[in-house]
C-alpha cells in the first residue's frame, strides 16, 4: 500500500457494514457530523421521513466538510419503503428510553441501526413494535441523553468492533 506523508491508522474496508438511519433528523449539523462519520466508517447513510432542512443547506455540507460526496447517501419516505428496499436488514432500534445496553447487542453485517429526531427520538409506536430490539447509551449524572451526532458514533463504532471490521489495521 502507498504510503502518504502523514499517514494515519486505517482499516479495511469493510464488507456489508452496517447501515446508520436517522428518521426525520431535526439539526443540519448533526447530519452533516453523522455523514463525515458514515464516509470515514463506509457505512450506508439512510434519511427516513421528513428533513428539518434542506440537504443543500450550507450547514449540513459544512458539518461535513468535503466528505459529503463520499457518503452513500439513500433517502427514503418513510420506514416501509426502508423496510421494502433492504428487507434483509434486522433493526436495532437506539432510544434513551431503554432498560438494555448498546453493548448487550450482538451486532451483525448489515444491519439498520434507527436513531430518531433530536427533539423527541423514535416514535413510541415504533419502539413497542421493535421492544426486542431497542437499546440505549448509558449515562452518568443528570444528562438525560446524548447529542445525536455523538449517540451515532458510539453504537457505529462498538458494530465494526463486534463484526471485526476495524482490524486489521494499518498506517496509510
């Protein structure tokens, strides 16, 4: 591999990573954030439902800085036409209003990780259909939840982790 002159930890590419859906996501910048996350991991980018802005918007693409174009970016009207266009992608569902850990999850390649609006989260109605499947980032102290940005990045990372696609790892 060709070195570069500041060459950085790397990973594999991976095969069939996990997909990262935001559903109707309220802040540009938390979408641009999650994009730069999901073009730096190779992981599918799929906005559900409803935009709280304009993804021409100056703010998502600077959030994103010069990754934008990297991301693979799907968009769909809503959670059946998702479930209709990758039907073979179980659903891990993502809510601060969960008694189960991000980390009892037992990731596998391909899976739709749901993460839902900034103000309110995933729809109630969604988390009882899914109950099996929802699961939470803990926290410490009176912060009641995380940025969703922030929240997005944990459970991508602790999924490449589980399905061993950050290693081998190497400088370039």
């Amino acid at each position: 591999m060709r070195s570069h002159p500041d060459p950085k930890l790397r990973a594999p590419l991976p095969v069939n990573p996990p997909r990262v859906v935001l559903v109707e996501p309220e802040i540009p910048q938390n979408t641009g954030n999650i994009g730069r996350l999901c073009a730096a991991t190779q992981c599918p980018l799929h906005l559900v439902g409803a935009l709280g802005f304009s993804l021409d918007q100056k703010s998502v693409r600077r959030a994103g800085l010069d990754y934008w174009p990297l991301v693979e970016l799907h968009r769909h009207l809503s959670l059946a036409e998702l479930r209709h266009e990758h039907p073979q992608s179980r659903w891990l569902l993502f809510s601060a209003r969960s008694e189960r850990s991000y980390l009892e999850a037992a990731y596998q390649p391909g899976d739709a990780l749901l993460f839902g609006r900034e103000s309110v989260g995933l729809p109630p109605e969604l988390l009882e259909q899914h109950a099996a499947s929802v699961y939470a980032i803990p926290t410490m102290g009176a912060v009641r939840s995380l940025n969703l940005a922030n929240a997005v990045g944990i459970v991508v990372y602790e999924a490449l982790r589980q399905l061993g696609m950050l290693s081998p790892t190497f400088l370039g």
